[in-house]
C-alpha cells in the first residue's frame, strides 16, 4: 500500500497497464512531454515512448476518431479530453460510431476505448472548464460511464475500464485530484498540495463496475451521490447529526439498482445529490428508479440537490456548488414527518 492522491493513482494505473499490456496506448492534448494539464500521465513518455505516449492536435473529433481505428485493429486507447467542456467535438463519434460498434457489427468488433476527462468545478475555471456532463453520456445505449470519489477507486475503475472490450467514459472530478474535498463552501480553495492522500495498492487490482460502495451505513435518510459530492454528504450529515446512510455509486452505468434500492427500502427516506445542473441530470434518473422500486416504503418525496440550471459561473463558483447548506436544505425536507 501507498499514499496516493487521485492523480498518483490515476497515473499508477495507466503505468500498469502500460507495462502489463503492450496493445495499451495514451494519447490526448499534451499528455506526452508536459504531462497533462493536471500531471496524469507524467513521466509516462519517457517511461514508455512516443509511440505508446501520442501528443495529439488540439482536435477532440480526431482523438476519438482515431482511437475507434486504433481499437477497431486491436490496441486498447486511452484517450484523453483535457476538459469535459472540450469533449462535445468528439460527441458525434462517441455516439454514433464507438458506442454503436459492438451492436452494429453483431459482435465482429468491440471498441475497448477508455475515454478520460476532467470534470466540474473547483479551480475557477469558468463556464468553459468546469461541466459536469456525465448524464449525456448516461443516455447512450453502448456506453459505460464511470466516476470515483476517490484514489483507490480511481485506480481500480482505470484498471478495470482499461481492460474492459466497451467503451467507457471515465470522469474525473478535478477539485478531487490532489486529495479529498472537505464539503465547506464556506472556505477559500485549498492548496492542492495540502489535501490528503488515501491508501491506494501498488500493484494491479481492479474496483468492478456497476457495484457502488456504501461510505456510511444509517437507517434515517438515504444519500445516493458520486464523485465530489461524496464528501459534502459526509460533512452534511456530520453538521445534521443524522444518521445518514451515503452511497457512492462509483459506476452510472452499469448502476448498481439493487444497492440503491436496499437503502432506501431500509431508511425510507432518500436525496440524491450531484454538482452537474439539477434539469435532467443524473439525479432524475435515479429519483425515477427509487420512485418504481421503492415506492411503498418511502416516508417523504424524494429531494434533490444540485447545481444551478446555469452556466458555470466564474465569480460565483462556491454559491453555484451544492455544498453542505443546499444539501442540508434537501434534507431537511426529506426527513419531514410525512
């Protein structure tokens, strides 16, 4: 075991897989010689060359195009979008070619290309480098859409998304990369540097899809989230003193309905949280399935708390972040006598 931020880890699990599989590539928007924008694959050309380590154009279309060829001829892509934000060049070969492959060609070919991406706020960047646009994704029949909480979940969901012979969209939230968020919008940004680690295996292991963890057992309320939103529930329960039960659904698809289910049929009560805008986001999917699973048992309507129907502001990032006051808010109307 090691101490590792999301980045360390990140970075471990592509030097696995590199060094185990030699039909593994990277490739994306200076992931070569500069490391990434966010350090992800430094140190990884040098280990492995340039042909195993591309620079690519600024051009996310041409990335996902030529990754389907790669796949197509059997290696494994890694592709890289520097941010979510400049992933929608590439949309129409996501959706129309990769996520189609496996189906339209009855099985002769699969398309094993893992697709990575840096996702919602965190650093100030504005409406342009901060979206959250897992849910699009989610509604792509031949799609896999991943995103940890945190180091050994990332590692192990690259190794197993890596390895699988689907496509799999892999967000990564960036205000988690240098360690935990502590849930306080109250706060200034902390330095990356002083965020803690977690223990994180050095060698290969894999986290399975479609299987979410569940961070902290409870019996009054349901908290169903991922990804940065992991930690405001944890502080939000804490402030409430509510023994909440949070589940961290790690994979959205595949998503794991019975882990779901089985808390809110125990607690009866549920909110689900995420930063990615409230109309048509991931949450609504998740509400509908708690509402045809578990109807008989709930207590109170389902809430949700979530980003702004908004662009991401610049000026106003932690007011648009669902923090702990805007969940704590959806909690409090869940846990109304009925």
């Amino acid at each position: 075991m090691a101490q590792m931020n999301m980045v360390q880890a990140l970075n471990s699990a592509m030097d696995i897989m590199l060094g185990r599989d030699p039909s593994v590539v990277l490739m994306g928007e200076d992931i070569g010689y500069f490391g990434g924008v966010f350090r992800t694959t430094e140190g990884l050309q040098r280990k492995y060359g340039e042909h195993r380590v591309l620079d690519t154009p600024i051009a996310e279309g041409g990335i996902v195009g030529a990754a389907i060829g790669m796949a197509v001829n059997g290696l494994r892509p890694v592709a890289e979008i520097q941010f979510a934000d400049y992933i929608y060049p590439g949309f129409d070969q996501i959706v129309s070619e990769l996520a189609r492959l496996r189906y339209r060609s009855a099985g002769d070919f699969t398309a094993p290309v893992t697709i990575r991406t840096p996702c919602g706020g965190g650093i100030r960047g504005g409406q342009t480098h901060s979206q959250s646009p897992e849910a699009m994704f989610t509604h792509v029949s031949g799609l896999k859409v991943v995103m940890p909480s945190n180091p050994h979940d990332a590692k192990g969901l690259l190794i197993t998304a890596i390895e699988d012979d689907d496509p799999v969209i892999f967000f990564e939230p960036k205000r988690l990369y240098n360690g935990p968020f502590d849930g306080d919008p109250n706060k200034p940004a902390v330095p990356w540097s002083t965020h803690p680690k977690g223990e994180v295996p050095e060698g290969h292991y894999t986290v399975p899809l479609g299987r979410a963890d569940i961070v902290r057992a409870g019996a009054q309320l349901s908290i169903i989230t991922y990804g940065t939103m992991v930690y405001v529930a944890q502080a939000a329960a804490a402030a409430l003193e509510l023994d909440a039960e949070i589940i961290d659904l790690r994979s959205l698809v595949p998503l794991d309905v019975d882990a779901i289910c089985s808390s809110v049929k125990k607690t009866g009560r549920c909110v689900v949280a995420h930063e990615a805008t409230r109309l048509s986001g991931f949450g609504a999917e998740i509400a509908a399935i708690v509402q045809e699973e578990c109807f008989w048992h709930l207590e109170a309507p389902i809430q949700r708390a979530a980003g702004w129907d908004t662009p991401y502001p610049h000026a106003f990032e932690w007011e648009y972040f669902p923090g702990q006051a805007r969940l704590a808010a959806a909690i409090r109307a869940a846990m109304e006598p009925a």
